[in-house]
C-alpha cells in the first residue's frame, strides 16, 4: 500500500512530499485516516539526525488526530 507523507531525505533538507510502502493491515491493527498531524521536538532532532541511528528519507510525526477507517472484529 503505498502513502504519501513529507520526509526529510538528508539531515540538511526540509520535509517535503515523499511516498512510502506500508505493509497490508493485519488483523490486529486499527486502519486510521490521518487528518492532521504535529511535529514535535523529538520530530526536529531526529530529522536533523541529532540521535544515533536516524536513517533517511525520515517520515516524522507521530502526534496524529485521525479517524478510524477499520478495526477488527474479534
């Protein structure tokens, strides 16, 4: 399933539109439309790669207001 989101592809650049690939939804997992989306201050130190082991292109922000578009059913 591919997404779109905003990714940081170097520690020098500035987030901007990117395409991910997110695994199918398992039956354990709630399938969220994202609505809006906040960047903290742990976002900024992980883009500007301050920790060890940031990886790049890096998709941040996992403060998330959404709405729930599947949950399983046990």
């Amino acid at each position: 399933m591919q997404t779109k989101a905003y990714a940081a592809k170097t520690a020098k650049a500035p987030l901007a539109p990117h395409t991910i690939e997110r695994r199918a939804v398992g039956p354990n997992d709630v399938e969220i439309d994202i609505l809006y989306c906040g960047v903290c201050h742990s976002d900024l130190h992980t883009v500007r790669a301050e920790w060890p082991g940031i990886q790049f292109p890096s998709v941040v922000g996992h403060e998330i207001i959404g709405r729930a578009r599947s949950v399983p059913m046990s």
